[in-house]
C-alpha cells in the first residue's frame, strides 16, 4: 500500500483529488446539511461585507456636521442618521452571528456523518479483505487507518475545506467592492498577493511530504503498542520490557521529530501572512491618507478600506493555517484511500449462489496456492474426503496443512485448480452460504472481550439459550460456565484472558458446536494443552465432529491414528494417503511438525 510520497502541494494535487474522489458518495449522502451551510455561509458573507458601512456613514456625518469641532452640537437629522447607523451594525452583527453559527452546525454535522460512514465501511473492507492481506499487514498500522487517519479527512472536507472556500469567497467579494470605491487604492492592496502566493508555496514546500512521515511513524508506533500489549505473557516471561521500551522510544522520537517540523513549517507559512498584511496595511493607510487629503476619498471610505484590508487579509491567513492542515490531511486520506483501494481477492462474484444445505463431501482437484510468485505452497493437490470421514492432515511445518485446510472455508482461492463441496466450486457458492456450513477450531481459541454466551452465539447469530446451553454441553463447557459468578453472562478478559488454556478451547468448541456445521475443520486444536486438559478437550471434539466430515491438521500422530484416514504432505505435495495403519506404519513414518 505504499507509493513515492509527494514533497510539495503541487504535488500532493493528485492525493487530494484521489480523496476528493473516494469522500464525494459520503459528501453528496449530506447534500441537505452542506447546502444549508453554504447558505448560510453566504449570508455571513454578505454581513462581513455590510458590517463596515454604518461605521463609514457615522464617521463621515459626523465629520460633515461639525468639521473639526467633533464634540460639537450636532443637528436633529443628524441624530437619527447616527441612531439608525448604530443600530443597523448592531442588525448585522446579530446576523453575522447566527449565520455564522448555523454555518459551523452544518459543516460539523455534515463532516461527522461523513466520518462515520467513512470508518465503518474502511472497518468494514478491513473485513472483506483475505487472509493473504492481513498476514502480511500490522495490526497497529491498520488501527492507526480507521481511527486516526480517517478523522483527519474531516480536515480535507469540512473543518478546512469549507471555511476556506467561505474565505475565499469573502475575499473576492471584498476586492469586487473597494474596487469600486478607488480602483487604485484597491490595486494597491491586492499587490500582495502575488507576494503571499511565493510564500506559501516557499514555506509549505515540505508539509504533505512531512505529514505522510508523521502518519507512517505514528502507524509503526501503534503497530509495536498493539504488539507488545497483546503479547505480556512474552514480554515478562523474557525480560523484554527494556527493549522494547527503546523500540518504543525510538518510533516515538520519530513521530515527535515529524510532528514539530510539520508544526513549525505552518506556523513558519502562518507568521509569514502576519507580516504581508502588516506590510499591506501600512502601505493602503499612508496612500490612503494621501487621497483622503485630496479629496478622492472620505474618512469614512478609507476606514471601509483598512477594514476590508483587515477582514481581507483574515481568509489569506486562514488560508496559510488551511494549506498545512489540509496538506496534512492529504497524507492521511492517501493513506485511507490506499485501504480502500485494495481489492478483496476472494468475494463473492457476480453469478454466486447460495449454498444448498451440504453433506460434505469435498474434493480439491489439481490445486495449486502460492503466497509469493514462483514460490508455491500447495503443488497439485488432488484429493476426495467422502461425506462424514475424518481425515487426517501431517507433515512437516510449512508443508502446506494449514494452507490446504483454510481453502474450504475461502481463506484464499487457488491459484489453479478447483475445491469442490458436494460437486459445488466454492467460488460459485456465496461467502456467507458457505462459512455458515464450515466450523474451525483453531490452536489460538480467541475470544471477544464479551459475555460466555455472546462467544458462543459468534457460532451462530440468533441461537437460543438452550441452543447454546447444549453446545456447551458438547463441548465440556457447561458445567464450569455455570459455576462462573455470572454464569453464560460472564464477561471474558480480551482474547479470553480470564479463563484457563483449556476452558477458551471449550468455549472455542461450543462455539463451533452451536453452528452445527457439515464440515469442521480442526487446525492444530489440542497443541499447548496439558495432558490432563488435553483428554477433556479430545472428547468435547469427539462430540463436536461425530457424524461430519472432519478435517484434522496435527502434527501429533497419536491423534491421526484415531482418524478414518491419514494425508501426508511434504513441500506442499500429497506423499501418502491410505489408512492410519498404513501410512502412520513404521516403516513409513516420517517427521511431522
């Protein structure tokens, strides 16, 4: 998911544009909320715009009225000209202010709709994706995607992008206006701008390339958290903690490195705009003053200018402020956008259909898997396992058990050949369909930070306490669940944290049991259970898989002697298949591991 990161914002126009592209679905959903807040945004507009006038007509009356004696008695007309100035400033900032906060409403609104949206369907695809992508992915990077990087795109739409283009359009609306007024002393004041625009690209050279930096090391910083907290058991067993602590030190200086030149290369490009407009004001008051003097224009006038130059030159350094965050932005949305883009390689295609209930006969014909080119992992394997047997899978590690077992499930697809069940080509069968009718039951037996019965009902959304209640019974489990303090509403620790090895397998076999699938696949079940454990366990996967066809990845030959049929793999290929007896001889046995 990588690609050569930009180094200016030139260059990070096509990583805005690919955002741009992804965000505009969610954005149109809030089409309602936008237009309302560009309306208003409008209307505040305008106010910006009116607000100096009742401050010109009031200086100017007055100075009419009593020329230079200003603490002079001025006429009744007069009077009201002042009462209605007064009070048609106040009209326009109690406008301005409404405007303004419906405006801020909208955009919030409409930006944390958009967030969420956006993060549920990256959480969503995270899910889609096959085990190919997240074997190869960190954990922590990807967290870092869907929670830090996706609330950074509220920057690119909403929280700069909006107001900037409200900016923008205040800006232009004013230059339009003291246009009119005197074109020369306007012509003066836009001088600037061109000054600005060097600045800005000067100074904000680096930002987006820095910002992606930032985002990266912050990735890697969540990457080694998320390892290290799920793997204290290590970490304290070892004495780890000191080193990984300096691991940690160093991603962390890293992030802190990134993020100060990310914050002194803005406020670099926002003091910059500071001294511009300072520049640009002493330049229109001294010319200004001279007209004045002239007669070209009045007091009132040129306060309109120097207030128009003020309120002007606001958007110009919001518009340095928006550029870096919106720069920053940038690289999080590419970062987003490029999960995004990763195309599930195993989904449903557009003519799949659901699976039929199944007996469970399975055949792989000529199947051939490679996680890397040219480096395959399963070499034409061709294999039969008849509804109802219970196969044996051995071999050496990395011999291609796992990878074998996780194709009746669409783990992965093949890269050639077929995996057929009951004749069906899983491929034309339905992602869910087909799941729902295989059940796993993995050495690592994870459990969700939730109650017994929710892991359990994991099995099969929607299943009844008594059907959960006699899984746990299948599985051995019921008994001590009930002697829990809260029974099937016990909440287990992270991954199951608080129950025994032994008893998160149990669970893991109820779980499995409640689906009441044809097929079950047990990938290396009883590794790491102490003996006693280990008996209790062998006869809850005795009950689990009586009558349905089983799939048994072990390396543990005492255990491949109690099934129908042995498969010995090596280097990926099929070297014995026949009868326990036969090829678990001793004359034919081989190192399993």
């Amino acid at each position: 998911m990588s690609r050569e990161k930009p180094t200016t914002l030139r260059e990070a126009g096509p990583g805005l544009r690919r955002t741009a592209t992804h965000l505009r679905p969610y954005l149109r959903k809030e089409t309602p909320l936008v237009a309302g807040g560009m309306l208003a945004l409008l209307v505040e507009v305008l106010m910006r715009l009116a607000e100096p006038w009742p401050l010109k007509v009031v200086i100017d009356t007055v100075i009419a009225a009593s020329g230079t004696d200003v603490a002079g008695a001025a006429p009744g007309d007069v009077r009201a000209t002042l009462a209605i100035a007064a009070a048609a400033l106040l009209g326009v900032v109690l406008v301005r202010a409404v405007a303004a906060y419906l405006t801020t409403l909208a955009f919030a609104l409409a930006g944390n709709r958009l967030l969420t949206r956006v993060r549920a369907d990256a959480y969503a695809h995270l899910q889609r994706l096959p085990m190919a992508f997240h074997d190869k992915a960190r954990t922590g990077d990807l967290v870092q995607r869907v929670t830090g990087d996706v609330g950074r795109l509220k920057e690119v739409v909403v929280t700069a992008g909006l107001p900037l283009v409200g900016n923008v359009v205040t800006m232009l609306g004013m230059v339009v206006v003291v246009a009119f007024l005197d074109w020369p002393l306007a012509l003066l004041m836009v001088t600037v701008v061109p000054l600005f625009l060097l600045a800005g690209r000067e100074t904000s050279r680096s930002i987006h390339g820095v910002s992606k930096d930032q985002r990266k090391a912050e990735g890697e910083l969540a990457s080694l958290a998320t390892e290290t907290l799920s793997s204290m058991r290590v970490v304290h067993s070892y004495g780890l903690a000191d080193h990984l602590q300096g691991r940690f030190a160093q991603s962390n200086g890293r992030s802190l490195t990134e993020g100060v030149r990310t914050k002194r290369l803005s406020a670099r490009l926002e003091r910059s705009t500071d001294v511009l407009v300072g520049l640009a004001t002493a330049l229109v008051l001294y010319v200004g003053a001279q007209r004045v003097l002239a007669g070209m224009l009045t007091p009132g006038e040129l306060v309109v200018f120097l207030t128009y130059l003020k309120a002007t030159f606001k958007p110009m350094r919001d518009l340095a402020k928006y550029t870096g965050r919106i720069a920053a932005a940038a690289a999080s949305g590419e970062r987003v956008v490029d999960l995004l883009e990763v195309e599930p390689t195993v989904r449903d295609h557009p003519e799949a259909r659901t699976a039929p209930a199944l007996r469970g006969e399975l055949v792989l014909d000529d199947v051939w898997v490679s996680y890397t080119p040219d480096a395959p992992v399963l070499r034409g394997v061709s294999l039969r396992v008849a509804a109802g047997e219970r196969v044996a899978l051995v071999g050496t590690s990395g011999s291609g058990k796992s990878t074998l077992a996780g194709l009746l499930s669409r783990l992965r697809d093949p890269d050639a050949g077929a995996v057929r069940v009951d004749g069906h080509d899983l491929r034309d069968l339905t992602l869910e369909s087909l799941r729902s009718q295989v059940s796993v039951v993995l050495q690592e037996s994870v459990l969700f930070a939730t109650s017994i019965e929710e892991n359990i009902a994991h099995g099969r959304p929607g299943a009844t306490r008594e059907e959960i209640e006699e899984a746990a019974r299948i599985a051995g489990a019921h008994d001590f669940v009930e002697a829990l303090p809260h029974g099937y509403a016990t909440v287990v620790g992270e991954r199951g944290a608080t129950l025994s090895g032994g008893q998160r397998q149990r669970i893991a076999i109820a779980r499995a049991a409640v689906r009441r699938a044809p097929v079950v696949v047990l990938d290396e079940a009883l590794t790491g259970l102490d003996e006693g454990t280990e008996a209790e366990v062998l006869v809850a996967l005795e009950r689990l898989t009586a009558g349905r066809t089983t799939i048994v990845v072990t390396h543990d030959l005492a255990h491949a002697r109690d099934c129908d049929r042995v498969v010995w793999l090596e280097d990926g290929e099929v070297v014995a298949d026949g009868p326990p007896a036969v090829v678990l001889a001793p004359g034919a046995v081989r190192a399993a591991g």
